[in-house]
C-alpha cells in the first residue's frame, strides 16, 4: 500500500495578491466614505476634503497593485524590478497628487489629512487583517 499523501495547500501569488489588493482597496475606499460622512457636519467643503484625500491614497495603492501583478508570472528579478517600479509610481502620484490638492486647489487641510490619514491606517488594519 503507497503512503499516504498530504494535501499541501499553495496560495496562487498573484491571484492571491490581486484578492488582498482588491480586498485592501475595497476598505480603503469604505472608510474614506465613512469619514467623510463624519466630517459633513463641520461643513461641505471638509467632507470633500475627506474625500479627495482618502481617495488619493486608495488610488496610490491600487496603482501600485496594478504595476506590481499586471504582469503575471515573472522571473525572480523581474518581479522584484516591478516592485521597485511600483513603488517609484506610487510615490510619484503621492507626491503630484498631494502638491495639487494642498498647493493649486487649497483643499482645506484638516480635513485633507483626515481623509489621508484614514485610508492609511486602514490600509495598515486590512494587511494585518485580510490574508
């Protein structure tokens, strides 16, 4: 009689990644949309604010997920070449995105920084909690 086989369980990493990325996103965009609710009461123009920070950094990081798994399956060195690249991306929309709304639209910044701060801690809550 042959021995028995365990079953080994293998996670697909890029359809993984493409699930925590979605899942990640999706969360991000659900606490910027709560937040800025919060913030109506201290008027309209800070719930947009909410809005358009928390929504710079949900797109941030599924620019990200897109240049990082868009690809598919890659060598070892292309796969870490698409990591640094997508961080090189993020950060140049971060910092385009965060110049226009403080310096040319004079977002008003209270609420600017709510909404940023919002979806990043969410952001850091979800890859601890989604797996």
């Amino acid at each position: 009689m042959p021995p028995r086989q365990r079953a080994c369980q293998v996670r697909n990493s890029i359809a993984h990644g493409w699930r925590v990325a979605a899942r990640t996103t999706l969360l991000q965009a659900a606490v910027t949309l709560v937040v800025s609710l919060v913030a109506t009461p201290f008027g309209w123009r800070n719930a947009v604010a909410v809005a358009i920070g928390g929504s710079i950094i949900v797109a941030g990081n599924l620019l990200f997920a897109v240049r990082l798994f868009g690809r598919g399956v890659q060598p070892a060195r292309a796969a870490l070449r698409s990591a640094y690249a997508a961080e090189v991306l993020k950060w140049l929309w971060l910092c385009a995105a965060l110049y226009l709304a403080i310096a040319v639209f004079k977002v008003p910044f209270p609420g600017f920084i709510a909404g940023v701060l919002a979806a990043q801690v969410s952001f850091w809550i979800a890859l601890i909690a989604i797996r």
